[in-house]
C-alpha cells in the first residue's frame, strides 16, 4: 500500500512511519519542513501546509491511503490566538479531505482527540470535533482515533507536567485531581496500522470512532509524582482552588505568548488550558479490544518511567519538549498530536 502521512515527521508521525515501512508499505511523510527531520530508510518526503491547499495536493497522487496526525498542542495556547486550533484542525483536515478525495486516495485515518465536539467548552476540543463532521461528510473509507494523552520517546506530556509541577512542593489547580489515560505510543501505533490494512466488505473498522486510552487512569498529581519519582525526587501537592486558578490561567490571555515563553517556569497557558483541567481525559469504554487488545498488553506509565517494556529493548528516553512540540493527543489530546502542518 502507498500511504501518505500527514504529520509524518511529529511524535507520533515518526513512530507511525517506522511501524509502516516495517509492514512492507510505500510511506511519504509530509510536514512543513522535512528536511529537518530524521525518519526510517526508505520513507519519502513531502513538504506541505495543511492550511494552504496547493502546498500539499500534489503529496496526494498516486497514494492509497492517508493517515492525518496534524494537531496543536492543547497544552499551550498557540501563536495567533485559539482561532489557530480552527485553522489547522478544521481547515487543515478539509484541505486534507479535498485532496484525497481529488486524487482518488481511498481511505483516510484521521487522529482526533477525546472529548471532540463541536459544541465543546474548548477551541481545541470543538475544532477536533469539526474536522470529525468533515471526514464524516467525505467520500472517504474512514476512521476516526480519540485517544487520550500518548507517552513515549519524544513526548511531550511528561516533560510539560514536570514542568507545570515542579518537585518537592508544587501547587496544582484543584489540587491536580484530573484524570488521564496514558497509552504507550509503541501501544497506540499499531492500532493506526491495523485500521489503515483493514479493506473489504468484512472491513471491522470502517466508519468507526474508537476512543482509546491505556491501562490505568492517572491523575495529573500522579502523573507528577511518577514522573518526578523516576528522577529520585518527591512531590508534595499543594491544592490551588479552580476558582483562583481560573484567575490566574485567564490572565495569562492578556500576556503576548512571546514574554511567557521568555519567562522560565510559566507555560504559555490561558483559560482554554483552565477550562481543558475541569473535565477528566479518559475513556467511556476503552475500544482497544476493537484490535484484540486487553489492558493488560498495555505499558504502564510508570512502567515506561522506570525503562521497563516488558521485553520491547528500545532504548528509554524522555524528550523535552517546547510549546510547539506536541503534535496528542493527545489526543489531552495533550494526546499526543503532530504539531507539523
């Protein structure tokens, strides 16, 4: 199969190439600037802008399928403003539905995030859930992944809750009780591979949304302590009521992007980021049995922290990213989304 990955050089992106190329399928990453990026022998490379449609239609020729990872981060507000979310999320995906469908391209997979609405509290959130009507609305073969945050070599959810709780003693809006569902990429991947293979009139993933998350719920206060005791450190909470929290994170859309990014130890943050901690990231029901998958063939978070995989010898590292790194996502999505667009 001739695949196109769109987002192919982000977090995600790149693991997916990799799990591709081993099936023995055609694969061409296109991003923004691909050229400074490291993929597998074998991938192609295609430069593009998911939010200028003749930048990217000609990666579209001859392929069979599409897998679209692009996203921003929900765990930072993004240069221009939330009505960025609108213009890569929504726009980006009906560009990339335009082109597949221009050239014959016959089944897309599309990585969205949990919680996807149209009508949700967030930007990011509601721009997911547009871009899901778009694909819906297409004359694609479709399927649709709500995962909730991914972990894994080049992440950006651990580095950025380290970050937003130091060690030792660290506040935490709500006393840092939102719950998330981590999933190894190395766990995740796959899935995206299976979905893609599926075809024919017994196809089981055709036209589905699954909503996928790892073994265990953690809340964010856990998620600090895991990833802080993997360090030899301690992590006192200090519970900060969501109200004043609300304040404080609200305020921070008065400040340019560019003096919280000069600031050390302030994420550029604003109320989209409050209002994404009032609701949990977690699943209804977990659909990773949809690939005969139990939560006990998942890697836990603190598993992958302390550099066991049960087995899987890839080597164990934790990335740091910057506001822009996170493709999620994560889906947060902090799911674990491609920033390239």
């Amino acid at each position: 199969m001739n695949v196109l990955v769109v987002g192919g050089t982000g977090f995600i992106g790149k693991h997916l190439c990799v799990e591709l190329r081993e099936r023995g399928h055609e694969v061409t990453a296109l991003s923004r600037s691909p050229e400074d990026e490291t993929l597998p022998d074998g991938v192609e490379t295609a430069m593009g802008d998911v939010t200028a449609y003749d930048s990217i239609e000609g990666a579209f020729e001859g392929k069979d399928a599409v897998v679209n990872l692009v996203a921003l981060s929900p765990l930072f507000r993004p240069r221009g403003g939330d009505e960025m979310h609108h213009r890569v999320h929504r726009d980006g995906t009906e560009n990339v539905v335009r082109a597949a469908e221009s050239h014959g391209v016959r089944r897309l997979v599309q990585q969205s995030a949990l919680g996807a609405d149209p009508n949700a509290e967030t930007a990011y959130l509601r721009s997911k859930g547009q871009a899901e009507e778009i694909v819906r609305n297409s004359n694609l073969e479709w399927v649709i992944f709500r995962p909730s945050v991914i972990f894994g070599d080049g992440e950006e959810f651990v580095p950025y809750t380290k970050k937003l709780a130091p060690p030792y003693v660290t506040p935490l809006p709500g006393g840092g009780k939102t719950r998330f569902q981590p999933i190894w990429v190395g766990d995740f991947v796959p899935m995206l591979a299976d979905a893609l293979e599926a075809s024919g009139e017994s196809d089981p993933h055709l036209g589905k949304t699954y909503e996928i998350g790892g073994p265990e719920a953690l809340t964010l206060a856990e998620v600090a302590k895991l990833a802080h005791a993997a360090d030899g450190r301690s992590v006192g909470v200090v519970p900060i009521p969501m109200a004043l929290a609300g304040l404080g994170l609200k305020s921070l859309d008065f400040v340019p992007g560019s003096v919280l990014d000069a600031v050390p130890g302030i994420p550029r943050m604003g109320s989209d980021q409050y209002r994404s901690l009032k609701f949990d990231n977690t699943t209804d029901t977990n659909d990773i049995d949809a690939f005969g998958l139990e939560e006990g063939d998942l890697l836990r978070l603190s598993a992958y922290l302390d550099g066991s995989r049960g087995g899987n010898d890839t080597d164990v590292t934790v990335v740091d990213g910057g506001p822009d790194a996170l493709e999620s996502d994560g889906g947060s999505d902090a799911s674990g989304t491609d920033t390239e667009t």
